[in-house]
C-alpha cells in the first residue's frame, strides 16, 4: 500500500508540473489494453496456500477497453470501461487410489468495471496512471480425468462468485514505429475481494464409491497484482 500512496503522491505533483506547460491536448476516443498478470496472496488467502503447499503465486491475463466520456470533443483525463480476466494456480491430484488420469484445476476469472486517470493529455514519453475498478470474481476448481491423450472429461466443478475490488498505479513508456500510439504499461494493483468458501488446496477426494468429495474454507482471496502490457490509443 506504501507503494500504491507513493505513486499516487507522484501523480499530482506531475499534473501540478503539466499545468505549468500549454502542450497540445489529444482527443483521443477510446484506449484498449492487454496485460499479462502475476499474482501473490495476500493475509489469510497466502496462508491457506501455503498450508496447501502452494506458492502463493497465479500467472494470467487480462484485456480491456476505456472509453473517453465526450469521444472527441475534448481529451478527459478519466476514461471509463470494462476489463476482463483470467487467472490459474496451477494443477494439483486428488487422493484416490482408483487408477487413472486425475488432475484438479483451479482458475479464476474476473469482470470489472474500471476508471482510468491520466494527468497527461498529449504524446509523452512517459505516460503515469491511476486505476479504481470493481466487479465479480469466479472462483472455480474442477476436477478432470484424462481418458486418453486428446480426450479429457471434467467430472465435478465447484464454483463461487464474490465482489472484488480495488485500486493500482502504473506507468506508460512509449513506444515507436508502427506502434507509436501506444505504450509499454507496468503497472501494481490492489485487488481484494469479499471472503467466500473456496476448495481447500489438495482436499479434493474420490472416495470408494467414486463420489467425488472437497474441504472447503472461508477465506478472502486477495492479492497483489503485477501487470505488464501493451495500451493503444485512438
């Protein structure tokens, strides 16, 4: 959070220093962004991966698009729009002792709506800004037998849906040639979310009846959030 109050302190000095300068404003009407997304647990959320001998670390991606709220009759330093997600903890096995192919997947996808603050309305080297979104997380762990090696069948999902939101700070480089109207973005977020009962890391059973069984736990799933990426303007 230290960081995140830093980088805020950041932009308003660099939007004090802007004002001082008359640079061409540029109407743009839309952005669209890609990122790829590393995640650390945070509080409780690390310590139940941990317990479950996991890193606390989940790799994905996310993509979205901003939109000017007067298009092109005058830049806004706030965009508005939608961003959508994936994220993946890796796989893990459940305890059985049928043979077979088993593996259980957890994965988690994410839509929200985000605002988007720049203090810097013209083609600059550097670009800082400010994101708030909100929205809903799924959470879902699925357990998947591999029949044979192009074929596999998921034989139970367990699905929750929670609030999740939060705030981060970022910075765009900018980049030249055929992709100079858009920027190199790296960005670190605060994302946290409602507590809600997830499968507990490496719980997932098929019993000797081959009903398929899971610990579940109470915890909140927050994180902290790395994004590298790419973002167009036009």
């Amino acid at each position: 959070m230290r960081i995140l109050l830093g980088f805020i302190f950041c932009l308003i000095v660099t939007k004090a220093v802007a004002q001082t300068q008359q640079p061409k404003y540029i109407e743009d009407k839309y952005s669209y962004f890609f990122n790829l997304t590393l995640g650390n647990a945070l509080g409780d959320y690390r310590t139940v991966l941990k317990e479950g001998n996991k890193s606390g670390g989940k790799f994905g991606v996310s993509a979205g698009i901003l939109l000017n709220p007067y298009g092109r009759k005058k830049a806004s330093p706030v965009f508005y729009g939608l961003e959508g997600g994936i994220q993946a903890d890796g796989k893990e096995y459940p305890i059985t002792s049928y043979n077979g192919d088993f593996r259980v997947t957890n994965t988690s996808f994410f839509l929200n709506g985000i605002a988007r603050y720049r203090p810097i309305l013209w083609s600059s080297k550097f670009n800082p800004y400010a994101d708030a979104f909100a929205g809903a997380k799924l959470i879902q762990t699925g357990l998947v037998e591999q029949l044979n090696e192009d074929e596999s069948e998921t034989l139970k999902r367990w699905t929750k849906v929670t609030p999740n939101y939060g705030i981060g700070v970022g910075v765009g480089i900018k980049l030249f040639g055929a992709m100079k109207n858009s920027y190199l973005d790296i960005g670190i977020y605060y994302q946290q979310a409602d507590a809600t009962k997830i499968v507990k890391p490496n719980s997932v059973e098929i019993d000797n009846n081959f009903e398929y069984k899971s610990k579940q736990i109470l915890t909140t799933t927050n994180q902290l959030l790395i994004k590298i990426g790419i973002t167009g303007f036009n």
